[in-house]
C-alpha cells in the first residue's frame, strides 16, 4: 500500500498470492515494486514492515545491497 505524505490518499499497490513466503522472494517482489514506482514518478520516502522473520530478513537483503 502507498500513501500519500500530502494528502489522505492510500492506494494498494500489489497483492501477491504465495503458498509460502520467504525473504528472498519477499526481497524480488519489494524490488520490482520500488522500480515500478518510481519509474511512474512517485518519491518513494519509507518502507514499514513488522518484526515478521521473513520481514527483517527481506529488509535486511535490500540494506546490504545498497550499502
């Protein structure tokens, strides 16, 4: 989901059905979709997730490759 830091707008961006999730898979999807935004315009400022295992392991991939 995006939202707007300007206005209450919220939009999902993406459902993806999985029979079981895991942080590399996690990690590609969150990649194409960052590509995908920015390439339409949007700035995108935060990623939030909860403390999900497969959550910090995913952000944790996406930290180290862009260190």
């Amino acid at each position: 989901m995006i939202k707007s830091i300007l206005s209450h707008n919220k939009d999902v961006v993406a459902l993806l059905p999985v029979k079981s999730l895991d942080s590399e898979f996690l990690f590609q999807s969150t990649l194409k979709i960052l590509k995908l935004l920015t390439e339409v315009g949007f700035e995108v400022v935060c990623i939030i997730a909860d403390a999900n295992k497969v959550n910090v392991n995913s952000l944790m991939i996406i930290k180290l490759s862009h260190s």
